[in-house]
C-alpha cells in the first residue's frame, strides 16, 4: 500500500492531527480512522479520497470500526461511545 493515494492521504492527514485507529470494512473497499481531532473519517481504500468526515466526539477519538452490516459505524473517545449514522430499530 506503500504507493497507493490512501497512504499520501492519510500521511498528510496525519501531519495535521494524530490518527489512533483505522480499521477496513469487511469487503476492504473502505478505511474508517479515528483521530485527535475528535473526528471520525472514512476513506475510499483505491483512489484514496475521504468520504465522510463526522465530527463524533467533543474530545479525542480513540477508535472506531464499521459493524457487521457495513453500514454503520462505532466509535469512542474520552467522552463517550457514538454510532454513527444513527438509525431506528425495527
């Protein structure tokens, strides 16, 4: 992955704020990211562009991972645990 967009990516959003966690989607397509920023960010794995930025946190993110169904994301921070997007149960 060394010299795919996604590594330039995440490279330079690194310098601006430290990622703690990444992690792919089940099918690899995608990359969520948690960082200091209290964000968390989920990337196009092949051409490297971020998708979705989601300001889930009021302080640091520490991780975050898609759920099984691949629609949905988990995250925590020092504040709390958030899934995003929310939605109503059936």
């Amino acid at each position: 992955m060394a010299n795919s967009p996604l590594s330039e990516s995440t490279h330079q959003s690194a310098s601006d704020q430290i990622i703690t966690d990444a992690r792919f989607s089940a099918d690899g397509k995608r990359l969520v990211s948690a960082s200091y920023d209290a964000t968390v960010r989920v990337w196009d794995v092949e051409s490297g562009k971020e998708l979705k930025r989601i300001q889930a946190h009021m302080q640091h993110a520490y991780r975050a991972a898609f759920l099984p169904d691949g629609k949905r994301i988990v995250s925590g921070g020092d504040d709390d645990a958030r899934e995003e997007p929310p939605q109503a149960r059936a």
